[in-house]
C-alpha cells in the first residue's frame, strides 16, 4: 500500500533506470519500465519500489508483487522472477533517495501572508513563504526559499540561511542558524537557560542568560524539543545534528558534526559532545562532561563522568557496554539462585555455627 495521495502526493511515474540513477544503484530488469510510488515489501504493487531490510525478511520478498525491489548485491538472486532489481550495497540509503525522488518537499508559494506580521526592518530573501499569523521581528534576517509555517516566531535579530524551514508554532529567539536548517512542529530554540542561584531565604534570584544558540547547515530540531540558549557564551548545534522529538539541550551544550539525539534524551548544561556522538532515547547526561567523538550511549543511560572517543555505554549509572552485560548477567543469576541463604559472619570473623534445633517430643536431660 503506498502512501495516501491526499497527504504524501507523488511525482513521476519514473522509469527503472531513472530510479537507478538516483539511488546510485545498478538496475537488473528493463530499464524502461514505468514505476509510480514507493511502498513495504509485502503491500507493494507492481508499480511500486520496496525494500529488503536484512535476511529476515526474505519470504515477504519471495511473495512481493513489487514491481521493483531494492537490495544489497549478496541477495539479489533471490529476487523473484518479473520483479526488477536495484542493488546497491546500502540499500536503505539508496531507498530513502528513491523515496525522496517520489516525494520531494512541497513547493514554496512565495508570499507574506495577510495575517503575518514581519517587522519593517526585517530582511527576507527572494522567495521566502510566510504563512497565517507567523511573527517575524525587527532586525531579523531570512535566506532565499525559507518556509515560515502558520504560528511560528521569527525573534528580534534572528538570523537564518538559505532554504530553511521553521514548521508551524516553531519559535526561535536569539538564533544564527545557516543553511538548510528544520525546526519542526512546536520546537522552541534560544528560551531561557535554567540558570538561578538560591537565597539563604529559600528564594532563587535568576542569572541573566546572555548567550545565544547557533545552528550549523542541516541541523534539524523534533517536534516540541528544546534548545536553551547560553549563559554567558553560546549553545551550539554542529552541522547536520538531528535532534528527534521531544529533547532537551541544556545551556552552553555543544555537539560537533552529526550527532543524532533520540527522543526524551536530556543533557544539562556545558557538556560538549565530539562529532557522529550518538544517544539513545531517554538517555540522561549531567552537565558539565565530555563525550568523544564516535561515542555511543544506549538507551535510558544515566552518563555522569565523561566518555571516551568511541565507546559504547550504556547503564545506570552508565558504565562500558561489557561490564553493563556482566552487571545485567550475575544480578539475574543472584535472583535465580535457590536453597538456603548463606550462613551470616559475625564482623571481622568466621561463618557462625548453625544452631541445630533439640528433637521435638520429650524435653532434654540435664544433669
């Protein structure tokens, strides 16, 4: 089943060698064959190009009606007859840029909608949509072809780079943001910090966040997450990080290139990550820590000291992967083990001596 025109409407038909051409994949089959849309393995037409994610789904393939399938090399035999091939050796890649052929982003409709409101001394490069009751402030400065969605807030001297996409109820204040960047629904970039000192009356007293948040190209922002800004320097984005729904980036955290930060991941203030960090969803990190390059933390870590460029950890508190099994591995033999407890030592000394009960019936004999 492909997806449903009225929200996914899709280009083409294309034929198999254009598809070919796009995904940097050899074609086997005819290669003028007209193909529609993209869709799973087991509800694909034959029209439409699936995909074989991995060995465990060879017999959705063997019962595929697809009329194009996208495979690594080594499994390419095992395409049925009358389903072309396209084969690539990272078939994933090569499918989401077939996808991405079928389904390109909608096309801009230039304008300023009647109900936004744009500062007069704000700067809009050529082509730029602003849509229903969007906010943009004085000073601030868009690329060429940027989308502003309906709700969303451009602040006072906000800074964004060609082709970026800010989604409906999207906010960003205090931002410089380059090229291609993508806040999705409901994000809010560049809020306050949770920055306060306490009083000896039990009151907090907030320290001024002065900083701001800058966004390297291709960054993109999930759906209600949040970036705070900088205390007193800046929080920063590198180029192509992809943060996913519902995350949360503490004041002054920095990542390098390519991080990729899962759903409900939290990260307090002034920790730096290197480039291609990943972390998995609900991880926690404490402030103040350095994870090295390459690293990867697992899912619902709790990371308080820094990590090594390329380990893998995983735990609370996090630990290498390796010890985290062989905690995970003698904790279930523990609650497995049977039969008497061990006998309690006194401190410092010997097992004490099981206290044997006297035989039930007739009282003991003394003398």
């Amino acid at each position: 089943m492909s997806a449903d025109p009225r929200f996914h409407p899709a280009a083409g038909p294309f034929t198999l060698s254009r598809l070919a051409e796009a995904a940097g994949a050899g074609a086997v089959g005819d290669g003028t064959r007209l193909l529609r849309d993209v869709a799973p393995l087991d509800g694909a037409a034959p029209d439409e190009v699936a995909f074989l994610d991995g060995r465990r789904h060879l017999a959705a393939l063997r019962a595929t009606r697809a009329g194009a399938v996208v495979v690594a090399p080594d499994l390419a035999a095992e395409v049925p007859p009358g389903c072309a091939a396209l084969v690539s050796p990272a078939p994933h890649l090569a499918f989401a840029r077939i996808a991405g052929l079928f389904h390109p982003l909608p096309p801009l409709a230039a304008g300023i909608h009647p109900t936004a409101v744009v500062a007069p001394d704000a700067v809009l490069g050529e082509g730029c949509e602003i849509g229903p009751y969007a906010v943009i402030g004085a000073g601030a400065r868009l690329g060429a072809r940027c989308r502003v969605g309906p709700h969303a807030v451009i602040g006072p001297g906000c800074v964004f780079g060609d082709d970026c996409r800010v989604h409906a109820h999207a906010s960003a204040m205090f931002c410089l943001a380059g090229d291609r960047v993508t806040l999705h629904e409901g994000a809010r970039v560049g809020q306050e910090g949770y920055g306060f000192v306490p009083t000896p009356e039990g009151r907090f007293v907030t320290i001024p966040q002065l900083g701001r948040v800058r966004l390297g190209d291709e960054v993109e922002i999930g759906a209600n997450s949040c970036v705070d800004r900088g205390a007193l320097g800046d929080t920063v984005l590198g180029p192509g990080t992809r943060l996913d729904n519902l995350v949360q980036i503490g004041h002054n955290v920095s990542t390098g290139r390519g991080c990729v930060i899962v759903a409900q991941v939290g990260i307090s203030g002034s920790t730096r990550l290197g480039d291609f960090v990943t972390i998995a969803g609900q991880a926690g990190l404490t402030g103040h820590l350095n994870i090295g390059s390459k690293a990867r933390i697992g899912a619902q870590a709790g990371v308080q000291s820094d990590v090594p460029a390329g380990q893998d950890v995983t735990g609370s508190p996090a630990m290498p992967v390796k010890d985290a099994l062989r905690v995970a591995l003698h904790l279930r033999q523990l609650g497995a083990r049977k039969g008497r407890p061990q006998a309690m030592r006194p401190e410092g000394g010997q097992p004490m001596a099981e206290q044997k009960e006297p035989p039930r019936g007739r009282p003991e004999q003394t003398d």
